[in-house]
C-alpha cells in the first residue's frame, strides 16, 4: 500500500534506532529476579563439588556384593553437610543419604529397598554395578563454564542457576526509563469525573504494564491536551527524567487535532516512519530525539496495545541488549472459521483458543475486530496473524497466532 511500510521493516527500523544498550551494574542476586544479564556469567564452582548420592542407602564396594547376600559391617553415616570422613575398606558400608557426598573407597550405592539392617552389619540382597546412583562431581557444571549469556532474563530458573553457581552479585542492564505520555483533550484519569464527551484513558496503564513486564521503568507523564504547548511541555519532563524511550498514546496522525508530530519537530525530532501497513495500528509513528527513542501509538486502545507488544516490547528487549529482541513469538494453529481475502495490511485478529483433537491450538477469530473495543481484547486469548494479501481462508486451514494468556518473554 502506497506510504505504508510492512510490520518487519518498522519493527527493524526502531531495533536498528537503538544506539546502544543501557549501561550496566551489579546488584545482589536477591534484587536481581526479572532483570537482564549485562554479561555472560560463568560458574564460580563446581556443581556437585564431590560424587553426590542420588538414592537414599548404602556407599559400598560393588566387588563386595557381587555374589548376594553379602554381609558388610556399617562403619558410619554421610548426610548432606555432614559427608562421612573416613573411607570404605572391603566389607564395609556407609549409610548415606540422598545428596550427601559418597566417601572415599565406595564405588556404588546399595539402595536401602535391597538391603536389610542386622544391628551393625547390612546385608545386600542385590548386586549393584560399579557407579550406580552416583551423581559425578560436576555433572552439573564445572567452574568457569559459561552458565548463562548476556541478555538473557533472570526467570526463576536462571536466578536459581546463578546462585548455585556461585554469585552473590550480578552485572545487569539498567532497566530502560520509559517514559509514557496520554494525550487529548477528550481523556480522564481513571477515577475522575468524565464529561459526556470525554473518556477515561487507560491506554498508559497498559503500555506501562508491558513495559515493567519487558524489563522497563515506566514513568507516567500523565494527560497532554491538544495543544502544542502541553505537548511540548511534556517532552521536556520526559527528556528531565532521562528516558530512554518516549511512548505516546494518539495524536499521531494528521488531523486537526493530531499534534504530536508537530510538537516532537518543533523540538528536533528525527522522523524515522509514521505509516505500518499494519491492522490495527497503521499510524504508528517512530523516531529519535537526540538520545530518545520515541515511539507514537495510535490512541485506539487496541491499536496501541497490539503494536505495544509488537514494537514497544522489542524496543525495550533491545535497549536492555537481548540478542533475541525482534524475534517473533507466533506459534502454529489451526482456524476455526472461514475467513475472506485479506488486503494490503498484516492483520491482528482478536482470537479465542481450543484445543483440537491433536492438541493444535484452534483459533476463533472474534466477529467484531473494531479496534476501540477493549471488551473484546480483554476476553481474546491469542492474535490470529494474516499476511498481507493473504487468499480467503477455510476453517481447518493452518494458521500463526501470537499467545496473549502468556508472558512477554
């Protein structure tokens, strides 16, 4: 379509804008949950740091209980932080416990199911292989191997690898500022009174959700009027606040009214693109002022929560260097309904899922797809993804849709 560039160039283009990423600091690990590695981090130790049992029982010799039953005398106990310091001589056994180190001299691990308690002595009732249910130091990993690489989110399960590794402190990103700003005379905040030709805004709150969830730090600059000097006068707090990225909610397009622009070139901005061949979403603005990034929604409210997830997020992601920022996160599914010819816009359909026979996801396309309704947006579960021209459709016919029920990264 004439004027509008496709979803992938804009996407490319506001990735490429990014100069660098934010700079780095060490924060104890505690503080650390959510936020983005500034550098590969490598193991300070090896994990387990001895041969580990893994089953409760017995540390013996194998030769000592090749032919069974074989009597063996119990010299000692190994519990986890209490490992059993001596070590296992022929026709001796050690009663361990899961996780606790295997001693000197034992080569295998009797489990307590096929062996019986006689006093001091345990009687084997089964032969056991030469390192069964032994767990070698450094399975796991070895100091100095590298654990997880920079850009990567300390999720549950990473923040738990770095602490196993060793870590008291990381080096992390500096959570981007963004700065978010509403703007139009006909918005509220939520809570105050509304005219009859006013509405509350709750655009802000969105973007300011996906943008904590990406790794940022929203700052809200609250409602702008239709003027450019409230405009204007918001920029500069943005700019005073050191953000790194400027969202603004409407007043993106050309009309009367639409002064963003405007407001943005009076003050040096470096126009990047302000059309998307994208539905809904096409007035979708991008730029730099000097070192800020700025990023103008459509003030639709699903207009500007679509193209948060699909620009705002991976601008946040590449500000906080992650390697995988513009990496799309659509997953297979099947349409449940026909659908016509689509035109000359990457579409976003608002879908709900089920789950076919083979367990596909199944996507339901909503009926009505106006993009003021945020009915429909808050009870769709996933965004059904049509290329541009794309030839009617049929149900059953394979589709891509991009997960709403799940977290951004």
């Amino acid at each position: 379509m004439s004027g509008l560039i496709p979803v992938g160039e804009a996407l490319d283009r506001i990735l490429a804008s990014v100069a660098r990423p934010t700079e780095d600091e060490t924060v104890p690990i505690a503080q650390a949950a959510g936020r983005t590695l500034a550098a590969d981090l490598a193991a300070l130790r090896t994990q387990p740091p001895f041969p580990a049992s893994a089953m409760d029982g017995y540390a013996v010799r194998s030769a000592d209980i090749a032919a069974t039953p074989a009597r063996l005398r119990l010299v000692g106990t190994s519990a986890a932080g209490r490992g059993f310091s001596g070590s296992v001589a022929t026709g001796e056994a050690v009663r361990i416990l899961t996780g606790a180190p295997v001693p000197e001299g034992a080569d295998t691990i009797l489990i307590q199911e096929n062996a019986e308690r006689d006093g001091d002595a345990v009687i084997a009732k089964e032969a056991v292989a030469a390192g069964r249910h032994i767990r070698a130091s450094g399975l796991d990993f070895r100091e100095g191997e590298t654990l997880l690489r920079a850009g990567e989110t300390l999720d549950p399960r990473r923040l738990a690898l770095a602490a196993a590794g060793g870590h008291a402190a990381v080096s992390l990103r500096r959570r981007p500022r963004v700065a978010i700003l509403a703007t139009g005379d006909e918005l509220v905040a939520p809570g105050e009174p509304a005219a009859w030709d006013q509405i509350v805004a709750s655009n802000g709150l969105a973007l300011a959700a996906l943008a904590r969830e990406a790794g940022g730090a929203p700052i809200d600059l609250g409602i702008a009027g239709d003027s450019l000097e409230a405009l204007g006068a918001a920029t500069e707090r943005a700019r005073e606040a050191g953000a790194d990225l400027l969202v603004t909610l409407g007043g993106a397009s050309v009309g009367d009214h639409d002064l963003v622009q405007s407001a943005l070139n009076g003050r040096g901005l470096e126009l990047g693109f302000w059309r998307v061949a994208l539905r809904p979403g096409k007035p979708l603005m991008h730029g730099r002022l000097g070192d800020m990034l700025v990023i103008g929604l459509p003030g639709n409210p699903v207009s500007a929560i679509v193209c948060g997830l699909l620009f705002v997020v991976p601008a946040i992601r590449a500000l906080l260097g992650d390697p995988g920022a513009g990496q799309t996160r659509g997953e297979p599914a099947i349409l449940g309904r026909g659908l016509p010819a689509n035109d000359g816009r990457e579409d976003y359909m608002r879908a709900r899922i089920e789950t076919s026979a083979d367990g596909l996801p199944v996507a339901h396309p909503e009926v009505r797809q106006d993009s003021s309704m945020l009915s429909v947006l808050g009870q769709a579960e996933a965004l059904l993804v049509r290329a541009p021209h794309a030839p009617p459709a049929r149900a059953g016919d394979r589709c891509r849709i991009i997960r709403l029920d799940r977290r951004i990264l």
